[in-house]
C-alpha cells in the first residue's frame, strides 16, 4: 500500500498537482499518529497489540488514504486515471522498462551509500559509549527534520524542472533551480537556527534534564546541524540535473563525499581529534559534495541528456499546481492566438 500511495502521488506531482499528494499523506500521517497509542495500549475497543500496533496503525493509514486518493481521481475524472483503452497503458513497454532499470538502479543505490554511511559512522559513535551513542542518536533524529524541506523542495524542482525539460525550456531551469536553492536557504536555515536557540529544551524531551548526553548532543548539533544547509543545496542541484536522466553523477559525488571524505575523516582523524572527527565529518562530506554538486551544474553535460529519445516536448509545463497534459485533458492544440 506504502509503494501505491507513493507512486499515485508522484504521478500527480509529476503532473503539476502537489496540493492533492500533500492532502493525502496528510491524511495518512493523522489516522498513522491517532491510531499508533490507540492500537498499542487497547484503549477503548482498540485490541491491545502492543509493538505490532504501531505497524498496523501505519497500515491502516496508508491503506485508507491510497483507497481515498483513488475514489477522488475517478469521481473528479482526473485524465490521469485508468479507464476504458488506458488500462493497455499496463503493458510492458521494453524501451520505458529499461529507461526505469537504468536510471532507477542508481538512485536507488544513492540511499544504500547514505545508509551505509550511517550505519559506519553509528558504528564508531557506539564504540565511545552509551552517553555518546544516546546524544548522537538524538541528535540525528532532530537531523531528520531539518532535512524535511531540503527534501521536499527537492521534489518539487525535479518534477518542474522535469516538465520544463520535456517542453523545451531550458530557460526556465536556472529560475527553477535558483527558486529551490532560494526556499531550502531560508526553510532549513530557519530549522538549524532555531535548533540552535532552543537546542537544550528540545534534547529535553527526549533525554533527562541531568544526562551529560544533553551536553554531547546539544555540542553535536553546534558543530554538524549548520552544514544541512549546504546539503539541501546539494539536494536542489541535484533534483536538477536527474529531471534530465543525469544520475550517475549525483551517485559519484556521494560516494565520494559520504563514503569516501565522511567516513574517511571520521576515521583518519580520530586519532588526532578524538569524537571530534566524527561531528566535524558531517560538515567535511556536506561541503565536498555541495563544491563537486555546484561544479557539475555549472561545467557537466547534463543539459544535453535525454530521459527518453526521439519523444517530442508534450506542450507548456503548467505554471500552477493543478495543471494536467494537454492530450489526456481533451484539449486541441494550442494556436498562436491560443
């Protein structure tokens, strides 16, 4: 259900429409966070299922909200739905079958070279001690959400920067791209400074007010949270250059910069600096890869790659969020009166 609701929801945005997506994961993520306690202590007339409830609960949401999605684009008749001759559309097509494959396979390998790197670094944090491990944890999950609008801006740039492309204007990348540099600055800025001001308080919920963690982990956000920003950047750059079927670079350049500088400094300077190397990593691997990531949109070939070749541009992306192709809308072509 998890991978149906998402790829409905990325085939809307692909289309122009984010309103609809947000609405519905929304949807799931409420009945996921309502029905977690519920499911796990029996309350009411909820059986008590304990850590099986907290699975379930996320089920439920996100069976709910892809059924719900999927009953409103067929009562809207959204020209995005199957009906009728679309559902031939379900055929393999050997040639789209393989553009999937070949691009897909390395950005799928991008999160296993985060994760990898990750389960490094929580490798070495560990060997410190329970306090360090415990701050370090925390402080990763407090990651976790500042990194939540570098993510969805990078999700939107690629889909505009992806229907630009399929239309023929270039012109409008480098605005696309600037606008998302522009929005994760001021968004995951804002995140890092107020965990910056609020950092203890925060740390307080979930650690005791007398744990020395609180001390490691609020020192742990002070010297890493900052460069989230440059790497939201990185995000930005290369939600760009993938909209164009350029995703072996971005692949390169993380490994590279998590595997090879992250985790390469973390252990070569530890021996110098102590725990220290592993904080100061997290910043080392952000600017490797956002100096690397800048370098191949300014100087790489990725503007004269095709996702798909030999399809002509659908028509004019669609400046607003509700915009949907022209062909499957019923329109006729556009004149030059319009």
């Amino acid at each position: 259900m998890m991978n149906l609701l998402s790829f409905v929801m990325t085939v809307l945005r692909g289309a122009g429409d984010s309103r609809t997506p947000f609405v519905f994961m929304a949807l799931a993520v409420v009945l996921d966070v309502v029905l977690n306690p519920l499911l796990i202590r029996g309350i009411g007339p909820f059986p008590e299922l304990g850590i099986a409830g907290s699975a379930t609960s996320t089920l439920i949401g996100q069976t709910v909200s892809v059924i719900a999605i999927l009953i409103v684009l067929y009562a809207r008749k959204n020209p995005l739905r199957l009906a009728g001759s679309d559902f031939a559309l379900l055929r393999p097509d050997p040639a789209l079958l393989r553009i999937v494959v070949f691009k897909g396979i390395p950005m799928g390998l991008q999160m296993i070279v985060i994760s990898a790197a990750a389960l490094t670094v929580m490798g070495i944090v560990n060997s410190y001690g329970s306090q360090v491990a415990a701050a370090y944890g925390i402080a990763a999950q407090l990651w976790t959400y500042v990194q939540m609008p570098a993510l969805a801006i990078g999700a939107a740039v690629s889909s505009m920067a992806a229907q630009n492309v399929g239309a023929g204007r270039w012109d409008r990348i480098g605005k696309v791209a600037a606008s998302g540099v522009g929005f994760n600055l001021v968004l995951t800025g804002a995140l890092v400074a107020l965990l910056f001001l609020f950092d203890r308080p925060v740390l307080g919920l979930f650690l005791s007010g007398d744990s020395m963690a609180i001390d490691i982990a609020a020192h742990i956000n002070k010297v890493a949270s900052w460069s989230f920003i440059l790497f939201g950047i990185t995000i930005v750059l290369f939600a760009t250059v993938r909209a164009t079927g350029a995703v072996m670079p971005p692949l390169v350049i993380l490994i590279i910069s998590v595997l090879i500088v992250r985790t390469g400094f973390a252990y070569s300077m530890r021996s110098t600096i102590g725990q220290e190397a592993l904080w100061w990593s997290f910043p080392a691997g952000s600017i490797t890869s956002l100096v690397l990531a800048a370098a191949y949109y300014r100087f790489g070939r990725w503007r004269s790659m095709h996702m798909i070749e030999g399809r002509p541009a659908a028509g004019e992306p669609p400046d607003t969020g509700l915009g949907v192709p022209r062909q499957r809308a019923h329109l006729s072509p556009e004149t030059p009166n319009g």
